[in-house]
C-alpha cells in the first residue's frame, strides 16, 4: 500500500512538471518571420576623372584625323626667293636674270630659309647651307660640313641649327648673346630659328630658347602640349601647334600675326615677322596679319599639303606637286607657276 501512493505521489508530480513546461511552451509568443532585410544598394559610382581635364604637357600623338608636318619641309622661302625641293633631290629657285645658288645641289630631302640664306639636309643625315651675299656674310657662319646624323634643319637669320637622331641640338653662325648655345639640349623634337635666337621644341612638348632676355623666356613658359614650334621675328612671338588642331600664340601681335585663338583643324603653320598662316585639314589654307602685299590671299587655296612664308609673300604646294604663290611679285619670288614634280613633305 505504501508503494502505491509512492508511485502515485511520482505521477502526480511528474504531471505537475510537465504541465508547467507545457504552458511555459504555449504562453511563448509565436515569433511571426521577419520581413527580408532591404537589398543594399550599391552606393553610386564616382564621377569619372576626365583626364582631359588635366594639363597634359606630353607630346602626345595627332588625332588620327589630322595629319602634322612641319611649315614646308620640302618648300620654303626668305626675304628674296622661293626654293623647292624636287623628287630627283635638287632645288628649285626662282631667279629671274640671277643665277641660282643652289644649282649644285643634289640629294636634298628637307630645306629651311631666312633672311638670304638657305640650308639643305641630304638624304645622309649632312647638311649644306649657302647665302646668297657670300661677300658680305661669314663663310664660317654657314659651316656645316662637318655634321651628321641630322633629322632636321632650321635656318636663321644669321645662324644655322640642326636636329641630330638622337634628339641633341648643333647649331653654328654668328653667335651674338648665346643664340647657338645649344649644347646640352636634350629630348628635342623640333626645331626652329629666327635672327635672335635658336628654339627647340621638347619631347615633353615645352620649349627652350637660347634667346637672352626675361620677357622672350617668360613667352616660352607659357607653351606646352604643342607639337610644331613656328616664329614670327627676332623673338617676339611665338605660334604653336596643339595636338588637337588649334594653334596658341604669344608675343607681340603689332600686325594681328598672333590672332589664331579661333583656327581649328590645322596640320601646319608658318609665320614671317607680320603674318601667319596655318594649313588646315581639309587642304585650305587661313591666314593672319599683315596684308598689304596681299600675302593673306591664300582663301582660294585648294589640295595644299605644304606651307612657307617670307616676310612678304606666302607659298603653297599642291597635293600634285605643283605651286602656288602671293604677295609682293619682286626679285621674282611668285614666279612658281610652271614648276612641277615637287616633292611632297
């Protein structure tokens, strides 16, 4: 008997402790399922970085619309003449009753000239430079017989420079307020003479002059990012061609030479102490600057893929290897209508 109520007092208890548990189970609010968590959107992307934006001072290579050359390369003029290179490497000039100076010349690929003076670069990197008043100037000016290895040449007024392979400068003539010292450069590019100075475009697309005074150096600071270097006279101003076409100018603009804020799609320029002109694109031509010899009448201008200037006349070559010229008609300088077979750059 007293088994029995053990054995029922243990029931009664376990029923006790399981009826507890089951209403603490029960009186447990059903956790209803939480709604997802909103999807994390991905935070907005940056704003691109237009690098364009940036002052990019490195040459960087033309669009491929636009094609660069230099101002003529295989034409070129000076204070007296036009000169042109021909496809069998000798040089044209218009000479009227005079003999010309460059008659001898063979194997020539690219020309500069200035004041009466001429410089030639041969197909083997030498270089030949020649005026046509050899009694009143230095023979010792225009002695470049012993260059070589030469990419390029510039001439000055009284002054010759040349552009070597590997990227350094050599230039010889008078040499009045350091316009030859060159030595030292480095990384250049282009270059480009003028009476006073001696001028090379770097690789980086700034400028270097051997020009003495402050007022010149302040002008070239302020070029970069260009691609060709053009001059108008004795430092006072300076064009340069961007990759993308445009031209900026600084220096004295007495003749309107330097308004060039506004061309676009120029592949070339050429400038004399009182005008400038750029080749566009499309083969026309613009101009700016002093007319009064008529040297801006270039609008006609069709198929032109070069350009030179001197001090008063303006010259084209056409895609067919002829020429054309204006300005003033002395010393015979516009006489190039019956030339053909010129080079082209």
């Amino acid at each position: 008997m007293k088994a029995l109520i053990k054995f029922l007092a243990f029931a009664v208890i376990v029923s006790l402790v399981f009826a507890v548990i089951g209403c603490g189970t029960d009186t447990q609010p059903t956790q209803t399922e939480q709604p997802a968590a909103p999807a994390v959107q991905d935070a907005p992307d940056e704003p691109e970085v237009d690098d364009a934006s940036e002052t990019d001072t490195t040459l960087v290579a033309p669009a491929e619309s636009l094609e660069f050359t230099a101002d003529g390369a295989t034409i070129a003029a000076n204070t007296t003449d036009t000169f042109a290179i021909r496809t069998d490497g000798t040089v044209a000039q218009t000479v009227g009753a005079r003999e010309s100076f460059v008659a001898d010349w063979s194997d020539i690929v690219a020309i500069s000239a200035s004041g009466v003076h001429i410089v030639g670069l041969r197909e083997d990197g030498t270089v030949i430079a020649r005026t046509a008043q050899e009694d009143r100037y230095d023979p010792s000016w225009f002695d470049t017989s012993d260059w070589s290895d030469i990419t390029a040449v510039a001439m000055g007024g009284r002054q010759v420079a040349g552009l070597r392979t590997d990227g350094t400068v050599v230039a010889v003539g008078y040499d009045h307020a350091g316009r030859t010292d060159v030595e030292g450069w480095t990384e250049i590019v282009a270059i480009a003479a003028d009476i006073a100075q001696t001028v090379g475009l770097r690789a980086d697309g700034t400028v270097i002059s051997t020009h003495p005074t402050s007022s010149v150096q302040s002008d070239v600071e302020q070029l970069y990012g260009i691609v060709y270097i053009a001059l108008t006279s004795a430092g006072h101003g300076f064009i340069g061609l961007r990759p993308d076409g445009t031209v900026v100018a600084v220096g004295v603009n007495n003749d309107g030479q330097l308004d060039v804020d506004d061309w676009s799609d120029i592949v070339a320029i050429a400038a004399s102490s009182n005008h400038t002109v750029g080749l566009r694109s499309d083969g026309t031509v613009v101009a700016t600057g002093q007319n009064d010899d008529g040297q801006l009448d270039v609008t006609d201008w069709q198929n032109i893929v070069a350009i030179a200037v001197g001090p008063m006349h303006t010259v084209g070559l056409r895609s067919d290897g002829t020429m054309v010229a204006v300005g003033l008609h002395m010393t015979n300088r516009l006489d190039v209508d019956d030339w053909s077979g010129i080079m082209l750059p």
